[in-house]
C-alpha cells in the first residue's frame, strides 16, 4: 500500500489517521483506485484460553501514553513460555492476548515523550519492558519494574502480530543499525539474556570451571554460548534429546550426558573424577532436573536456576548445608542486552545458529505445531518473518 500522508500527532496526543491509497477488485473508481482510511486492523497469532490458539484480525494498537511506541514487526519468534501458556500454565494470560514477547522491527509511531527512537529506525524489543525511572528499575531489576517486567504477550497484547506497542519505548527497545541480522538480534530479545543473566552471571562462571548446564533446548544453549565468555574448563551438557546433545557439542560444549537412563548424575560424577561440578545451570524446571543439578555439586558449587518451575521442588539441605553451595534464582532484567549486542555485532557470538525453521508470520500456526513437536521436528528457534 502506498501510504501518502506520514500522519501527524497532535499536541494533545491524539492522531490523525493516515489516508492511504488502496487497489480495490470489484469497487474500481474510474481512475482505477479508491481513497480508504488506514487499515485499523491487523493480523496476530491470539490466545483463546488452554489449548486454543488462532491466527485472526485483531485492532491496530495505537499510541496511548506518550512514552508508548508503536513497532511493526519484521521478525518474531516462539518461546517455550508460549507453549507455557497454552497449557494454561500461566493464568496471567487471559482470552484474547496476543502471545510473544520476542521481536525485531521498524518504528511506526512514537508518543510525545519518546526521545530514544524515530519513526523508521529499527529496533530490538526487549522481552521486559522497563521504565527505568522506579526503584526496581534504579536499582538494575528490570524485571520487576513497577509499570513494566514481564507484560508482553503476558497482561498485555505481544509481538506475534503484525504490530505491537511497546510501552516505556526508550527503556524497552534498543536501537539497531539498518544492516543488522534480524534473526540473529531477535535472540537477544529473551533468550541470550536469559541463559547469560539468570545462568552464567547467578552461576558465577569462572576460568578453569567445570560447569553442567541440565537441559539442552533454546534456553540451555544460550548459556553454553555465553559460559565460554569466561573460559570455563569443562561445560558438560545433559538432555534427554541425542539431537540437542549434539547441537551442544557443536556449540561448544565438552562433554555430553544423555539423561534418557536415569544416571545423568553417576555420569557426571564419572566424568569428573567423584569431584562434581563448580556451576550446574538448571535450564529446565522440573523437580527431577533440579534433583540433578543438587546431587552434582561439588563443595563450593553454585546451582543457578533458569527453569520455569510450576511444582515444588525438595531441597536437599540435609546434605547441602555444610557444602558451602549457593543457590540462585532470577526472573531476567535483560540489563545485559546492549553488552550482548555487541558481541553479536561483532561476531564474537553467533546466536543465528539457534535458528532451525523459518515461517511467514501468517504461518504462525504451523510455526506453533512445528515448536510444540520439538523433538521429532529437531526444532531449536523458529523465526516468524513479516512477508
Ligand atoms: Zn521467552
Ligand atoms: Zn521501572
């Protein structure tokens, strides 16, 4: 569509919808073309409570606050907290909500107060919107941002649509030069943060470390990627998948440990001599996977959890207590975005490799069944591209 008026803002924050010029089969006017009003409508990838998912027309979202921008996305992906929400894990997320919190886009429009970003410049959502100016917020937490954390495709609409807004928009996007690689950037949006923040950082990753990262999907892998920033000794990955394994090794990890038997933690005693490990990264969230990173410890080890755990886990301080073991927690703040970026701009890191399948946004569905197959479909990141 050829868009002849940019719009203007008004003063009072309101807008002027632009008039756009649309070919129309069957309602030609003499000249061959017809004078619209915008499309207000979009396409988006909508939950409909456990188990339901539709790709359907949605409203256009708008500017709202002055601190809001709207981005047209160009580049999306699936998360395994979206598979997450369609077994209606996370009662947060209501019928109706557009799911995503991950994307790579082109500003559409920005609210009076936006400073940070323009109209056209490109930009990485990221998945914890944060308005930098709360106590959380001041203090590095993100994550727990008293307008913000975690709220795309979660309390509110997300990036599997053609459009999303993105509140707090100059502490929630970050600039991208024109030229960057969408795909690579949109890894940045949650999962290299995550797997660094919550795993390597909380892990306390050092030189010389033997570190076992449990749980070799997307999550797993971001943080075998980043553990090497700090030259670990060692990285022993351990997944049920052969697959994954081997994408580990690929990846960089030393050892492998295939899980499927039940004796993930013998072997990782093996192969460690009876010492165990100075980090284990639990990247799954579930109890047994816990279990594993408890037993493998050595004294002086850390447990850095990732997993999303919806069940309670037991702890073991019966034998922890006197190990001098910490263990740690965290919802990512995805303060280390911009250090990140660097490293992907630079090609020290290469999270493009995540990459597996690639879908038309309007294929979201297929792109869902495919993620949701994982094993069989040998499915890490799959993109969601914008025709
Ligand atoms: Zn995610
Ligand atoms: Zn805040």
């Amino acid at each position: 569509m050829l868009r002849l008026d940019p719009g203007n803002a008004s003063l009072e924050g309101t807008r002027t919808k632009p008039l756009e010029r649309v070919r129309e089969k069957g309602s030609l006017s003499p000249a061959g073309v017809a004078w619209h009003l915008a499309s207000t409508t979009m396409d988006a990838l909508v939950y409909h409570g456990p188990g339901k998912r539709a790709w359907e027309k949605k409203p256009r979202p708008e500017i709202r606050e002055a601190t809001d921008a709207v981005v047209r996305i160009t580049t999306s992906t699936i998360c395994g907290t979206d598979l997450h929400i369609l077994k209606g894990d996370v009662p947060s997320v209501t019928d109706g909500r557009i799911l995503g919190h991950e994307g790579v886009g082109v500003v559409d429009d920005v609210g009076a107060a936006v400073s940070g970003v323009r109209t056209g410049d490109k930009v990485l959502i990221s998945c914890i919107t944060s308005c930098g100016k709360c106590d959380f917020c001041r203090k590095g937490m993100y994550s727990h941002c008293r307008g913000g954390g975690w709220i795309l495709g979660n309390t509110i609409d997300g990036t599997q649509a053609e459009y999303v807004r993105i509140p707090h928009a100059d502490t929630s996007l970050h600039r991208l030069p024109p030229d960057t690689d969408d795909e690579a950037m949109v890894m940045l949006s949650d999962i290299l943060p995550t797997g660094f923040e919550c795993g390597v950082q909380n892990g306390q990753v050092k030189p010389g470390d033997t570190v076992a990262i449990v749980g070799a999907g997307p999550i797993g892998l971001a943080a075998l990627l980043t553990a090497q920033f700090y030259s670990p000794a060692e990285i022993v990955m351990i997944d049920l998948d052969e697959n994954r394994l081997q994408v580990a090794l690929s990846f960089g990890a030393t050892k492998a440990v295939n899980s499927s038997d039940g004796k993930a933690v013998q072997k990782v005693m093996a192969l460690t001599g009876g010492a165990g490990v100075d980090v284990a990264i639990e990247a799954v969230g579930i109890p047994a996977t816990f279990d594993v990173c408890q037993e493998v410890l050595a004294p002086g080890g850390r447990l850095a959890n990732v997993g999303v755990h919806g069940k309670p886990v037991e702890l073991h301080l019966e034998k922890l207590w006197a190990h001098n073991i910490i263990v740690t927690t965290r919802l990512v703040d995805t303060v280390t975005t911009p250090m990140l970026l660097k490293l992907v701009q630079s090609g020290r890191l290469q999270p493009r490799k995540l990459v597996t399948h690639r879908f038309g946004l309007a294929d979201s569905m297929k792109a869902y069944d495919t993620f949701g197959d994982a094993a069989k479909e040998r499915a890490l990141k799959v993109i969601l591209k914008s025709a």
